[in-house]
C-alpha cells in the first residue's frame, strides 16, 4: 500500500450532510478559536461544490491542515478573498465569465492558475426540442419560441458570471425574456421536470455539469459570441497567502482535474455521497494526489 492510500484510510473528519446545510464548516482543530490554516470560500454549484470538498479532505486528511470551508455568494468570495477573510477561492472562471470581479479585485488577489480547463457556458435546451424551431439564442425572440417557454429563462444567482452574460445576450438578441433567478440545484430540478413531461424550457447552463450526464442537452448557438469560448477555472487566493503557507498554496498550483472528471465525480456524488465520491477517486489515483500534495512524481 503506498503512502497516499494509507493517508486516506482513515475517515474523514467533515461531514457531508453538514457540508451541505451550513454556511461555514469548523473543524475540530478550531474550536479553541484558533484560524485554521486556510479559509475556502465556495459555493452551491456543482462543479465547485466536488472540487472545493475534494481539495478539503485532501488537506486536511493527507497534509494534516486545518481547512473551513465558508458557503458564500461569488461576489462575496471575491470581497472575501481580496479583504483577506477567506484565503482562497477555487472557482474564478476566466477570462470572460468572472472579469468584472477580476477587474475589481484582481490587483488584491494571486492567480494560483488553473484546476481545469475546457471549461465553458450558454444557454441549453433538451435535445427534443427541434432544432428547426430553436437552434441559436437568436431563435429565442421568435414569438412561437418565446410562448413555448413562456417567456422564461431559468437562471441561478443573479450575482453568477453567467447571469450577467445572460442578460448581455438578452439584450444582444433583443429578447423580452424574464430571467427567474435560483440556484445551481434549482436551475437543475426545473431541467429534469421539464424533461419529464417533454416540456421546453430554456437555462443557463455550463461544464462541467452532472446535468449532461444526468440529460440529453444542447447549447444554442451564439453566434454573437456573448458568451465566450472555453474557459478555465482558477485557484485564487488572497495576496501574500503563497509566501505564509507555500505548502497549501503548492497543492492548489498542482491541484489539476478534466471537465470530465469532474462531471464523473459530480455525478457520482449524486449516486452516493460527496465524500464517497472523493474517496473513490483519490483511491483510483494516489500517484497523481502524492504529486498534488508533494510535488513528488
């Protein structure tokens, strides 16, 4: 058994459920009041909810660090991290969907580069509905599409990169279009009803997701391009973090998963737990989470 599969025996000590329920996750090694030794901030969205748990247990349970993980608003990530009241972030999409916050905060932040690539977004319909009818975002301003979905986009936070690129597009396109606001998980459930009546709907939409595994989904066309092309997704931590803690800082510069990976674990989370999830596949591949936490090849 090598060093990484032992590291990883024992149980972990953040609780799943807890994870998803609370605002803030406090460790036992902080119940003195000590600060542990990094704070991540992250939110409900799928792709940061698996990464940001998995980047946790790893620290805590491989390099023995005390981690809390605070559930937070991506605006409020991006205060947090530059004020110095969360130490990292793990969700900074680039270089469109988040360029508002990084022109805002970014000279108080470090780019600790990327987790993943390939990353990208839009607006998706399930793939029943025909392409004849809807095939671009611009489609979305015919009056025969627009009564089918009643008008409606079902979007997430209203703070989210890509609710501002959204509204961008209803105004690029010229679309009377409410977007409903709501989060990763509801825009998720309003997807999968949908499909189970054959109903259209329209969301905004991005991968990695569990939902394209999980739905037979498109994106619309753009050919405006208001919603970019492939993206990454970012460490950032708050300035002067990599000098104190160049040991933690190191594991997020070397923390590196694919959209597909990530979609699997998402998905497989949804199955089991996500932190069955994790375990799994750090015991599928301990020499990539040795080099992680050491650098060591």
């Amino acid at each position: 058994m090598n060093k990484t599969s032992k590291l990883f025996k024992r149980p972990v000590r953040m609780i799943a459920a807890a994870l998803l329920m609370a605002t803030s996750v406090v460790l036992p090694a902080q119940a003195a009041g000590n600060r542990p030794d990094v704070i991540i901030g992250w939110t409900t969205w799928g792709d940061a909810e698996i990464v940001s748990k998995m980047a946790a247990i790893v620290l805590q349970q491989g390099m023995k660090k005390d981690v809390e993980l605070t559930l937070a608003d991506i605006s409020v990530q991006y205060r947090g991290v530059a004020d110095g009241d969360l130490d990292a972030m793990l969700m900074s999409w680039q270089p469109l969907t988040h360029k508002k916050y990084l022109e805002k905060y970014g000279d108080r932040l470090d780019d600790l580069g990327p987790i993943y690539e390939g990353a990208n977004l839009g607006l998706a319909v399930p793939a029943y509905v025909p392409e004849s009818e809807l095939k671009s975002v611009a489609d979305l301003a015919k009056p025969a599409v627009r009564e089918q979905l009643d008008g409606k986009i079902q979007g997430i936070s209203p703070n989210a990169g890509i609710s501002g690129m959204t509204e961008d597009a209803m105004q690029a396109y010229g679309l009377d279009y409410d977007l409903l606001p709501g989060t990763g998980p509801k825009m998720a459930m309003e997807i999968g009803k949908a499909v189970r009546k054959d109903r259209w709907i329209v969301a905004t939409a991005w991968r990695p997701h569990w939902k394209w595994a999980q739905y037979d989904l498109r994106y619309l066309d753009d050919p405006k391009g208001v919603f970019g092309g492939s993206e990454s997704v970012h460490a950032v931590v708050t300035k002067g973090f990599e000098q104190s803690h160049p040991d933690i800082a190191g594991f997020f510069k070397r923390m590196n998963l694919s959209v597909s990976e990530v979609e699997a674990l998402m998905n497989e989370a949804r199955k089991t737990s996500h932190r069955e999830a994790i375990y799994a596949w750090v015991k599928a591949h301990p020499d990539r989470v040795e080099y992680w936490m050491t650098g060591n090849r």
